[in-house]
C-alpha cells in the first residue's frame, strides 16, 4: 500500500477540510472539521478500501494520519 494513495483516501473522509492541509504528519484530531463521526468515517474507510480493522480505541491511541497508515499497513 502507497503512502499517498493511503493519504488521498483518507483526506477524502473530509467535505469542509482542504486537502492540501493534510499531511502524512498531520495531528488529524486537530483539524477543525475531526468529529466522532469523521471518525468512524475513517474505520468505514479502512475496512472498506484496506479490509482492516481499526477500532475507536486505535483512532484514539494514535496522533497523526502516518501512525494511522502504519497501523493498517501492519495488519494487512
């Protein structure tokens, strides 16, 4: 899995959010647009698009969208 294709998919969770703002080093819970809802958003996403797992306990353990990457990518 590319690291910006995983990083498109991901940015593609947000409607008001631009996407040049997020970056694989982007602490994605301080974008003003993150919500309980974008995040189950992104668990949607990883299980759809990867067919991986990820809980609200991993969202809430990890800090930037490159943790998040690692985290599919080592349970693929």
């Amino acid at each position: 899995m590319e690291k910006e294709k995983f990083l498109v998919k991901f940015a593609e969770q947000f409607d008001e959010t631009d996407v040049s703002e997020i970056m694989l080093d982007t602490v994605f819970k301080n974008l003003e647009e993150w919500s309980s809802l974008t995040a189950l958003s992104i668990i949607a996403m990883c299980d759809e698009e990867y067919s991986i797992k990820v809980t609200g306990e991993d969202i809430r353990n990890i800090e930037t969208v490159e943790d998040l990457y690692k985290l599919v990518n080592s349970r693929k």
